[in-house]
C-alpha cells in the first residue's frame, strides 16, 4: 500500500550546557517513539510506517534548517515535533519552512512537571497557529496507552491525507444519470485534498475488454463457479456463463487501464451505458474493492459505482485510515422506525469481504450468492451479489459540499446482528437480490436526514471516527459527527474563530 513517511524530531532548549546535557535522553525519547509507532500501526499488506528520526534536537538555527534538509529529502510529508524540555520556540521556523505550509503537524508532549515540555510545546505551537498553522496537540506518557492510540489515529490521518494528495482519481464515464451529488468539483477537491481525476470515455474500457487474455476469463469463471456452485442461479438469460464472463472481462480490462494510467482509484459510471450495452458493474467493481480475486491476494482498489467521485474519494481516505482494508459502498434505502434501523443496500460494489470480515474468497462467498440481474433496469444483464454484511462495529462516513466548501459526515454504529427470519422480510422489503447491511446509527433518524449530504453512504469495519475527525481537521474539512461522539468532539480553533 502506497504510504509516505514522517519525520520525528524533538525540541531542545537552546542553551549550550542545557541542551548537551540533555541531549541523549531526548535523542532516546525520539527513537522510542519512532519504534512504538512502526510496531503498531500495521497495514493489511504487512507494511508500517516509515518514522524517520532526526539526527539531533533542534536547539539553533543550523540544528534546526540542517534537520528540516535531512527530513525532507527522506521525502518526509509529515511531522512529528516532540517535547520533553522547555525549548527555544522561534527556532521551529527554520526546522518547519523546509517543508510546505499544508504539511500536517503533531506536537506532542509529556505530562512530567519536572521538566516543562508541556510549556515549550504551548509556546512553540502556538506560535504555529499565530501563522495560521493548522497543527494537532498531544499531552500524556508514552506508556499510555489512550496517549498511544490518540497518536497512532493521528498517524493513520496524516498518512491519508498526504497519501491521496498526489494521486489521480480514474472516472470512467462521468457521474451516472445526472447524479451531481458524485460530480467530481475540481477546486474544492485540489484546494482540500489535492487529489484530481481523470475522465476516460466508457468506450475505452469496452475497447480494453476485446483484448483481455481469454485464459485469465476462463480462470476467474471457474474461480466463481467452484467457490459459488449452485449459489450462481443461471437462469439462461440474464445470468448465462458468457454474461458472467463478460463481467469479468470488464474486471481484468479496467485493472489494466488503472494500471496504464496510473490510477489509484477509480469510479465507473455503468448506468446506461455500459448497463444496457455490455454488462452490469456489480462484479466488477466487487472484485476491485476485494482483498483477492482468482489470483491469489491483491491490495483493494478502491472502485465507486456509479462513478460517484466524492463517494471514490472518501472510500479511499477510508481505506487509508484503515490500513489498507476494504471499504463499503450503499445506497441509503430504507429506514424502518419500528426497529430504529437502516437497511442499507445497492445495486453496486458492496465487497465479498464484509460477508465474513475474512482475508480468503472461501470464508466471504459462503454466503454470497449470484443473481441474474434485474432485467427492468439492466438489459444487458450479468450477475447482482447478494449477501448480509456481517455483524459488528462499523464506522460510516461521505464527504460533501456546503456552497462549494467540503465537509464530511461521520457517524458510528453497527451492522446489526439479526435472525435469519427478519433479515429475508426487511431484504425483501427492498431488494433481496442485491447486498444488505442492516445498520444501527449512533443518532437519531431526524439527525442523520438532516445532515447527510447525498444518497450514497460509505463504511468501514470498526471503530474509526477519531483518524477520520484528525483527518478533515488536517485537511481543513469541517467533520460532521453524529450522534453522542459529535456532541463531545471540541472544535479546534480555527473552527470557532474563523
């Protein structure tokens, strides 16, 4: 998984005898720190974060523009500035301006009274935000374990924030049926994030397919078939093995335009095109957002039916704050007040993973089953996936616009554990042949209609509200939390006074 590194530095007093004596400790403090963060937070490929460590404290001005050329040129995005001593602050001006302004900033502090770390870091910090700085503030023991985990999710926003920065997002098609709501808005995107998109005709993809290796089709049919047997319910129209086929075709040829063209994500229109002329997107864009396909492992590729841009870009920063695990796409369907319960579900690239949460197709497509598609919207037909999401905490999320300015929605809650009985009449509800997941929000229904910013609704597996709050406030994104976790978030300055 891509990632970039960050820079960890401490900073010193800048007293000759002062600093020298202290010097070693501090150097220590940096190095611990460096270890514990490259220990925990851990990827689903098995990579960490690269912590480059600076050579010395800084405590002068040379110290200070001699350790910001050694960060930068370990190509270091973020920074990490420690405090265990009071320190001179002016000096983290020549150490910060090697790097660009939108650099993200965590000054982090012990609690000791004996030494005033906590001063320095006030004193230094705040001179950053005087300039306009947006910088995060950590204070507690390193052995802490709720001072650990408030540093890892902050590592976990750096690292999605200066990851998608340069990274081009590959749309194919423009957003599906008018929705503007998943147009890509160029300024906004690059002003906040950075990232920018691409636009290839659908037509480049169709032309893309009639090249696909025959063999690697015929792999990955037999691949589905052996996993799914009689869960593939052929019906000799909609769903034929040649339908199927060509479902996978689409699959192989948008891999390989990805890879041509550089993108790290993508969105595929689909509706109507490619949904009346060629074949559904269901498949496709389940086995993109996948941990595997025929071939073994592979790293998720984050794919937004539809092509809805906003939803690709916050599956991605999702996928980021993760480590790398998959991300879930839904169309916000029905709530049922009886219940206080969401019945998620779509047409569209809801990952086999969330069957089961497992890293193997074997343990996911147990219950997973193909469908024909739904001839009345779809004419050229291919398989629907149908599966309930397993239960379990989840985080939910989707960026959005107020008046050309990007906000982002958060909500925590759960795919809601039910009996086999109630999820066939609430999925029947709706549609049955399509994935569901059952969600309980951590807020009320009148909260959630009133804030969320579109028909499409994106999670993750687990708890990850904190990184994602971390991120938007890197990012200069305002974050909408719902329910009681929003209640308790403090707003950082630049929110209450801007």
């Amino acid at each position: 998984m891509r990632s970039t590194p960050i820079g960890i530095v401490m900073l010193n007093d800048g007293r000759d005898a002062v600093w020298k004596a202290n010097q070693a400790e501090n150097l220590k403090i940096v190095a611990d720190w460096a270890a514990l963060i490259e220990k925990k937070v851990k990827n689903l490929d098995g990579s960490t974060v690269n912590l480059v460590a600076a050579r010395s404290t800084v405590h002068s001005v040379r110290s200070a523009q001699q350790i910001g050329e050694q960060l930068l040129k370990a190509g270091c995005r973020s920074i990490i500035m420690l405090y265990n001593v009071w320190d001179f602050p002016y000096l983290c001006w020549p150490f910060v301006n090697c790097f660009g302004v939108d650099t993200p900033i965590l000054s982090l502090s012990n609690n000791n009274g004996e030494y005033p770390g906590n001063v320095g870091l006030l004193a230094t910090d705040g001179a950053l935000r005087q300039a306009g700085r947006r910088t995060h503030r950590i204070v507690g023991d390193m052995n802490d374990a709720a001072t650990q985990q408030q540093v890892f999710d902050w590592v976990r926003a750096a690292q999605a924030r200066t990851t998608i920065k340069n990274e081009v997002y590959g749309l194919y098609g423009g957003h599906s049926m008018g929705m503007e709501t998943g147009f890509f808005h160029l300024t906004p995107t690059l002003k906040s994030l950075g990232t920018t998109c691409y636009q290839i005709d659908q037509l480049w993809l169709v032309e893309a397919m009639k090249k696909v290796d025959e063999a690697e089709v015929k792999k990955g049919l037999q691949w589905f078939k052996r996993l799914l047997g009689q869960r593939i319910l052929w019906d000799g129209d909609m769903l034929t093995e040649e339908r199927l086929s060509t479902q996978i075709r689409l699959y192989c040829a948008m891999r390989q335009v990805n890879e041509e063209n550089g993108f790290d994500y993508c969105g595929l229109k689909g509706q109507r095109e490619m949904t009346e002329y060629v074949c559904l997107g269901d498949v496709p864009e389940m086995l993109m957002n996948d941990p595997y396909d025929w071939n073994g492992p592979k790293e998720p590729t984050v794919c937004a039916t539809e092509a809805d841009a906003y939803a690709a870009i916050t599956m991605q920063l999702m996928k980021y704050i993760s480590g790398g695990y998959p991300t879930l796409f839904m169309d916000v369907r029905l709530y049922h007040p009886d219940r206080d319960l969401w019945d998620w579900c779509n047409s569209g690239n809801h990952a086999s993973y969330f069957a089961a949460q497992s890293l193997t197709a074997k343990k996911n497509f147990e219950t997973v089953t193909l469908h024909p598609a739904l001839k009345f919207y779809f004419k050229a037909g291919g398989a629907s996936v149908e599966f309930d999401a397993l239960p379990g905490p989840m985080t939910f999320a989707r960026l959005g616009l107020w008046d050309q300015k990007p906000y982002m929605v958060i909500v925590p809650g759960e795919s809601t554990e039910l009996d086999a009985e109630t999820r066939k009449e609430l999925n029947a509800q709706t549609t049955p042949t399509w994935p569901h997941v059952h969600a309980k929000l951590d807020c009320d229904f009148e909260e959630f209609l009133a804030t969320f910013p579109c028909n499409h609704v994106l999670g993750l597996a687990g708890d990850h509200v904190q990184p994602l709050v971390y991120l938007c406030e890197i990012a200069g994104i305002t974050p909408v939390v719902l329910g009681k976790r929003g209640k308790k978030r403090i707003k950082p300055i630049w929110e209450r006074v801007e």
